[in-house]
C-alpha cells in the first residue's frame, strides 16, 4: 500500500465525534452522562405505540416514497402553518430527511460549489464543519462571544464577500442556548437579500425555548421563503432521538435541489417511524408547552447546582444544553476538564472547545445537558459539587 493516507484531505483531523468519545467514556466509567444530548425518558407512549402498530401492520416496512410519506409531509406543512403560519405544498416543498444531520448534508451537498464560502455560527455543531467541508466548500466563523453569544452583525457583514454563498444558521443554537432574536433575524435577512445569499437554517430546537424567547423561522421573513431551506427533527421535540426522523421545507426549486443529494445518501429512511411522527406532529398544543415548561424546570435546576459547584453559568434561551466556564475552578482546558472529569466525578460533559475552528476561543467552556431525569441532574450536581472536596 502506498503512504498516501486513507482518508481524504478533507475529513482529515475530524477523527471521531466528540458525542462518540464522550459517551464511550460515560459508558467505560459507569458516569452519569450529561455530554450528548439525548433524553433519558422516552417521548408519548401513544406516540411510541403508533411505531409498532405501524411495524406490525406492515406501514413503512418496506421502501417509503423518495420525498417521504404523504401522511407526514402533510403534517410537516401543518405544523408549520399552525405555528408559524408558513405555507409549503406538502408535495414538493416537504422533505423527509433521515435526521437533521442528512438534512444538513443533503443541503450543503447539494447547494454549494467548491471554493464557495459559508458563513456559520462558532461555536458550530459538528457536523456542519464536516459537511462543508465534503463539499469542498470553505467555512467562514462569525464568533459567538461569552457571556451573551449574541452574533455581531457587523462583523458578519464584514464576512461577506463575493465568494459568500451561504449563511448556515442555528437557532436556538447548540451548544450556547443563544436564540435570535426578531431584530437580529431581520439583520440576518437583509444582509441575505442585499448579497443574494442561500440561508440554510437549522431549527432542530424550535419548541425547546424558554420564555421570553420565542422561536420566529427566518423563512417568514420578508424575503426570504425563496432563499431558506429549513431544517428540523423529531428526535428534540419528541424526546425520540434514535428514530432519525427529519424534514426540510422550502421553495419547490430549492427542496428538489436538495432532494437530489438526499437521494443519493439514503434514499429513505425509518419508515414505520415516519407514521408516528406524523402523529406527533399534531399532538395539541399543550404537548408543547408542557414539554418546554418541563425542560425548564430542568434548565433552572441545573443551572442553580453548577452555580453552586462553582461554575460561571451562562443561562440559556433555548436548547437543552447548559455552556459553563470552568475558570472559577481553577481549571483552564475544557478538552482535558472533560477527559478527567469521570474519574474525578463519575460526572460527563462536553468541552465547547471542539466546535471552535480557534480552540482557544472557547477553551475554558464547558456543557452540560439536562434533558435529564431530576434525580440525575441532582446527583450529577451533587458529585460536582464535591469534587474538590
Ligand atoms: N443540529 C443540531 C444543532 C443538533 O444539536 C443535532 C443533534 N441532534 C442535530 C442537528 C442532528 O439532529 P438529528 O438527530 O435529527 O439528526
Ligand atoms: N445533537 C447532540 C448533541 O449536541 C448529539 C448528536 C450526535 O451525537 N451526533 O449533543
């Protein structure tokens, strides 16, 4: 074999997912894992109940339609019209994605050119530094500064030049918990209109927001339905995360562009699964505000204990995903915080630093999440609390 080295250029160094590493660990170690941000009480029984009728009446066992099912195209369209007032045709501007994360990928593959640049949120979710870059395209920070995270509209339009194709939004935003707010938003899109700019906007937790924040799509501003593509899952807002359900909505010309990678990653996914969201979709509306008035009694429960074992927390808006400093500890390196902290605490968290393309800019950053049980969250807080103990 020659030295050339297997993987390509353009992963290389993104080894594996810091949630992998992290979770691997929390497993070895026996800790409480409060890194990757899965809940740890499943989503509505009824909801659960409507996968296996769905399996055992033999609805989505075989290959569902490309684009997804109608019935769950249809409730994408409705619950973007009963919440947001945001008309799509669930034939044609709906799609059905195996998670936000092929979304994500199918959009970027699809949408960009090499060389082309992307604006997007750092910190950033991981997955987008590795889908720009499988697309050959170049990843331009705009930097999300402590204690606020607020972005700097300014300097984003300081980012913008001819080479910009693409703004990648994320809001409410992992892992700061920032949610943006109208004004911003309406910054965001007149800078997309005056340079003709894509936005792909990622809006995974759009009903994980805690008052007053509100969660507004920048597609319903002006302006912009026919530049956004937007994206969301069932697996934050149904406390379902294995399931990989996600969808896509926006103008028919920019959903068949997508549609056209997308069909070449998975072609279809989760069938049965895409049944049951369709029922979740339209559960009533107290569902949604009970799991959100529920997340924020976690939010505020964990945010007391990591205060009072001597974090500087910085609360969120939205998510489910506290961002802390560790600087009041005495401690500096988040990364190595994080690698010690199970056999220190038996406690497992996520160092921020691995979502900066500048590690030092968020290297004394540390998160914890807390879709959680109540008792879990307590002995976690409980365990850091007494580890300098
Ligand atoms: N985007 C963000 C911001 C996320 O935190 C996650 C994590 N779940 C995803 C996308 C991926 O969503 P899914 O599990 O639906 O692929
Ligand atoms: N979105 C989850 C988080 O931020 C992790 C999902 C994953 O493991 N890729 O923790």
């Amino acid at each position: 074999m020659s030295d050339r080295p297997l993987l390509n250029r353009r992963l290389a160094g993104m080894g594996t997912t810091i949630f992998a590493e992290m979770s691997a660990l929390a497993t070895a170690t026996g800790s409480i894992n409060l890194g990757q941000g899965f809940p740890d009480t499943d989503g509505p029984r009824e909801i659960a109940e409507a996968a296996a009728h769905a399996v055992l009446t033999g609805k989505g066992n075989q290959y569902p339609p490309g684009p997804g099912i109608p019935e769950l195209r249809g409730a994408v369209a409705e619950h973007q019209q009963r919440c947001y007032g945001l008309t799509y045709d669930p034939d044609g501007e709906v799609l059905v994605t195996a998670g936000a994360t092929e979304a994500i990928a199918a959009s970027l593959l699809a949408l960009l050119e090499p060389g082309d640049e992307v604006i997007a949120f750092e910190p950033f979710y991981d997955s987008y530094a590795a889908c720009i870059a499988m697309a050959g395209a170049r990843r331009i920070p705009l930097t999300l500064r402590a204690p606020s995270f607020r972005p700097d509209l300014e300097r984003l339009r300081s980012l913008i030049t001819p080479q910009t194709r693409l703004l990648l939004l994320n809001s409410p935003h992992n892992p700061t918990g920032m949610v943006l707010t109208p004004d911003e938003l309406h910054g965001i899109a007149a800078l997309a209109v005056e340079h003709d700019l894509l936005v792909v906007t990622d809006e995974v937790y759009e009903h994980l927001v805690f008052g007053p924040a509100v969660h507004t799509p920048i597609a319903s501003l002006p302006g912009m339905r026919e530049r956004t593509v937007s994206i969301s899952s069932s697996g934050k807002t149904f406390s379902f995360t294995g399931w990989k359900v996600g969808w896509v909505t926006g103008s028919r010309e920019l959903v068949a562009a997508v549609r056209t990678a997308k069909q070449y990653l998975t072609y279809v996914s989760a069938g049965p699964f895409q049944y049951a969201v369709a029922e979740a979709l339209r559960l009533p509306d107290s569902y949604f505000t009970d799991f959100r008035a529920d997340l924020q009694r976690k939010r505020d429960l964990l945010d007391a204990g990591l205060r009072a074992a001597g974090f500087e927390v910085y609360e969120p808006q939205g998510t489910y995903f506290i961002t802390t400093d560790i600087t009041p500890l005495g401690e500096k390196d988040g990364l190595e915080f994080c690698r010690t902290l199970p056999e220190r605490c038996g406690v497992v968290a996520i160092p921020n630093s691995v979502f900066y393309d500048d590690p030092e800019a968020g290297r004394s950053q540390v998160r914890f999440t807390f879709c959680k049980k109540d008792e879990v969250i307590e002995e976690a807080v409980r365990r850091l609390g007494s580890m300098g103990a």
